[in-house]
C-alpha cells in the first residue's frame, strides 16, 4: 500500500520529532511509512549485512517509538539523500515527506537541516518540518495558520483544508505561534516545485511550531 506521508527518519532525537510530527498529520486519515536512506551498498556481503541490519534497526526504532509494528518501512540506497526521498516519494505517490529539524535548532523552533534544504530549493512534493522538542510533547494538531508572505494560494488553501480534516482551529494568516504553519511557494516559481522567497525565510525563522511548505500551485490535501 502506498504512503501519503514519508517520515525521514535515522534514530535521532530530532527524527523522533519528525515522527510526532508526522503521527499528527496522518490524523487527517493519510497513511504514513518511514524511510532510511543508504548511500551505497557495501561490497563484502558480511558488511552489507550489517549495514542493512543497522538500517532496519534504525526503522524499527522507529516503529516502536510510533507503537505501530506494521507500519511500512524503506530502506532506500541512493548517493544523495534527498534525491533517494524524492524518487521513493515519486513511486509511491506520497504527497509529503517529514524531516525532524537540525539538530542545533532552539527548542520550539522549526529549522530544517541539510536535506530538508535541498528538498526546499526545486523539490516537487511538500516538506514538513517538525519543531524541535517536539517528541517530548507529542500531540494533535490543534492549531494552524497560513503564512501570507510570497504564496500563490496553495499555502492557504491547505492551511483551511488541513484544519478541517485535523479538527483543527484555523488562526489568522501570519500566525507565529500555530502548531503548524504552512507556506506556499513564490507564484514565479514552476508549477509544482517549492521555491522560497526571503520573507517567507524570515517569517519562518521567527515562528513557534511546525512547518509545511508546499509546492507552487499544488495544495496538500492528506
């Protein structure tokens, strides 16, 4: 069965955050998998053994963290992490993928690391932030808000349809302190890729919560 939410996950403290984060969303109804990226498979088979014992571990971590044992999971090989969560996105039509936030960033603050970056700059599926220290008050969505800086709709039409399906309360746009923020791409950018202009940046350096950025045009419905 296909995923509409991919959580990136490694068994870090800020990924357990990213499956809190992820828990939430799928509240919506969405179906969710975890994924673990290797980036290239180890010539002895002793070694590769290991590797991809050490691979699954880190997944089933994962999976005990959520209380879910059946819930897929991916062990992707690609050279580059973010290329291998896009295509394993791509295949399975997921419509998010959810990154824990660098591991200096300040408790309730939303930053993403390397590989949420380079998802942010040309990537075709939304990227979903978690704020720091969410894993130690895992819970629902309870509140959300569009940005409203450089967006051409997508950001705000899946704000409302996010509230909605999570039971969630709407806040005004502009909100700093919502649970989760979502973001729109610039209107200049291609239809269907993520692309950020420097008040969108600024915005979501200052906010409280979560954030979910979505590509131009191209609302996120779970």
């Amino acid at each position: 069965m296909s995923a509409e939410i991919i959580v990136s996950y490694d068994g870090t403290p800020n990924d357990d955050d990213a499956l809190a984060l992820g828990k939430a969303l799928a509240a919506a109804g969405a179906s969710m998998a975890l994924a673990y990226v290797r980036h290239s498979r180890e010539f002895d088979p002793d070694r590769e053994q290991l590797a991809q014992h050490d691979a699954d571990h880190r997944l089933q971590q994962g999976a005990d963290w959520l209380g879910d044992g059946a819930i897929p999971r991916h062990v992707v090989i690609s050279a580059s992490t973010g290329q291998g969560l896009a295509e394993l996105a791509a295949n399975e039509g997921a419509s998010v993928i959810v990154f824990g936030s660098d591991y200096r960033t300040a408790p309730g603050h939303a930053e993403p690391g390397n590989t949420a970056q380079y998802l942010l700059e040309g990537g075709r599926v939304a990227v979903a932030v978690a704020a720091a220290g969410l894993r130690l008050n895992p819970g629902q969505v309870a509140t959300v808000a569009a940005a409203p800086v450089g967006v051409d709709g997508a950001g705000a039409e899946t704000a409302q349809l996010l509230a909605t399906r999570l039971g969630a309360t709407l806040l005004a746009p502009g909100s700093d302190t919502a649970d989760l923020i979502v973001v729109g791409s610039q209107p200049t950018a291609p239809p269907g890729t993520i692309a950020l202009g420097g008040s969108a940046r600024s915005l979501l350096n200052a906010s409280r919560g979560s954030v979910l950025v979505v590509a131009q045009g191209t609302a996120v419905t779970l």
